[in-house]
C-alpha cells in the first residue's frame, strides 16, 4: 500500500509539472501572437492614417486652385509652330495639373506629321506643363503620286512644301497602293536607299550632294542619277561600302570624261564598268 501511495504521489508531481509547463508555454504563444497582432493592427493604422492625409492633401490641392496650370513651355521645335502644339495639346488652363491624362497629351501632339515623340512632364515647383518633342529627321523624298518626305526610319510623314527644305535625293519608282499595302519589297528597298545614303555620309569624292535621285526597283536595286549630268550608277542591291570605295576610286579619272559616259555598273564583284557612249564599254579592274 505504501508502494501505491508513493507512485500516485509521483504521478501527481509528474502531472503537476507538465501543466504547469503547457500553462507556460501557452501563455508564451499568446503573448507573440498578441505582440504580432499588435504591431499588425499599429503598421495598418499608420499605412491608413498616412493614405487619409494624401487624399486629403490630393483633394485639397484639386479643388484650391493652388496647382492651376499657370504655363505650358514646350520645347524641340523646328519645323513646327509652338501654336499648332498647343492646339493639338487640348489643355485648358483653368484644369489641374494634377487632373491632367499626360499619356492622352503625349498622344494628341504624335498626331502631328513633324512629331515624332513627345514627352509631357508636370513641373509642380512653377505650376507648368513641360513638353519636350523630338521631331522627325527627313532624309530624303519619295516620288510617289506626289513627292513626300521620309525620316530616317523609313517613314514617308508628310507631302512636300515649296516652304519646307527639299535639299534631298528623291527615291522613284514605287507607286501609292505599294506604300499603303506596306508592300515588303517596296519598304525593303526604302531601307536599302536610306542604308545607301549612310554610305555616302562624311565621303569627300562622292556624297549625298551629289546624289539628284535615286531609282527603286525590284529586279535590279538601286541606281542613282548624279546632280551633275544625270548620269546612272548601277549599284543593284547591298555591299555598297565595298561598291563605293570602287567608285571613289574611277571617278578622278572619269572627270573630264563624264559628259561622255552612258552609264557606270557597281553590281559587278570587284570592278567598275564604265559605258561609254558610242565608245563601247571600259572596264575599270579593282586595285
């Protein structure tokens, strides 16, 4: 019996401990998850507190008229009137920049032939709208039911005014319904005539001043008529470096001679043929 009594003391004590250490334990649990809770409960009080006070602010600053539009500085122009952009810019001075949709701006101002990309900021400090454009960079033009300009993406813009600066080589043989249908062949080749025009770039013998027209055609390439005389150069299509430096190199001794030359043929591999009229033809060996 003495034997019983002392296991069913320790037993008691065993239990004892083990209630008193899960009592421990969770009092422990809830203590971090009160403490989590908490700081919870805390950062999102803070999160909306500070919210509040921006849209307060925001309302605030809306309806004063403190942050009117007070001026719109636009800058970049070249070919293009300052006033046609504000036109095309809807913007009332009487809104708030903060209303302002400046992508839906930024787009109005694209719409404009000359506009390539523009860029629309609000400057808060002097209550102004800055737009900054980057205009097109024309490159030559394009005889196509009229003459038209293109950049130097390729990209025929705009027609032609006796106004603007037409100091460029023209590019034929293409017609309208190939440029509307995006024809692939008629844009390769608008690509290779401006590839053609990099080329000649910066060159002292022969350069794009040199250049009246150069013609497009899809069996043979490219050909260019020089300003002095007219005379074709057949250069077909690609390697037009390699083409040039082959034609720099004849072109001193054709001087005198020029009025005399029928034609010039580049889309040989490593020589110049050179058509002589009523001569036959020379042929140029590359050195």
């Amino acid at each position: 019996m003495v034997k019983k009594g002392k296991m069913a003391s320790r037993y008691r004590i065993r239990r004892n401990k083990r209630s008193r250490r899960l009592k421990k334990q969770k009092g422990g649990w809830l203590r971090v998850w009160g403490l989590r809770v908490g700081k919870g409960v805390l950062s999102f009080a803070t999160l909306a507190s500070v919210a509040f006070c921006g849209f307060t602010l925001y309302r605030y600053f809306e309806h004063s008229g403190q942050l009117n539009i007070g001026e719109v500085k636009i800058m970049g122009c070249i070919n293009v009137l300052e006033s046609d952009l504000l036109d095309m810019a809807k913007v009332d001075f009487r809104s708030n920049l903060l209303d302002l949709d400046l992508q839906e701006v930024s787009r109005r101002l694209t719409q404009h032939p000359w506009v390539e990309k523009a860029k629309v900021r609000r400057d808060f400090s002097g209550k102004a709208l800055i737009i900054e454009v980057q205009e097109r960079v024309p490159r030559a033009l394009i005889l196509l039911d009229e003459l038209y300009l293109v950049d130097r993406n390729g990209e025929i813009f705009k027609k032609a005014e006796m106004k603007e600066k037409l100091d460029f080589p023209i590019l034929t043989g293409l017609s309208l319904p190939e440029w509307k249908q995006r024809n692939p062949e008629a844009i390769e080749l608008i690509q290779q005539a401006l590839e053609l025009l990099n080329f000649l770039e910066g060159r002292k013998i022969f350069s794009p001043r040199q250049v009246s027209e150069i013609h497009l055609s899809k069996k043979n390439g490219l050909t260019l008529y020089t300003l002095d005389g007219g005379i074709p150069i057949r250069l077909g299509m690609g390697e037009y470096e390699d083409k040039l430096n082959r034609l720099e190199k004849v072109l001193p001794d054709l001087r005198n001679k020029l009025k005399n030359v029928e034609y010039l043929a580049l889309d040989y591999p490593k020589k110049v043929v050179v058509k002589m009229k009523d001569k036959g033809l020379e042929k140029f060996q590359r050195s």
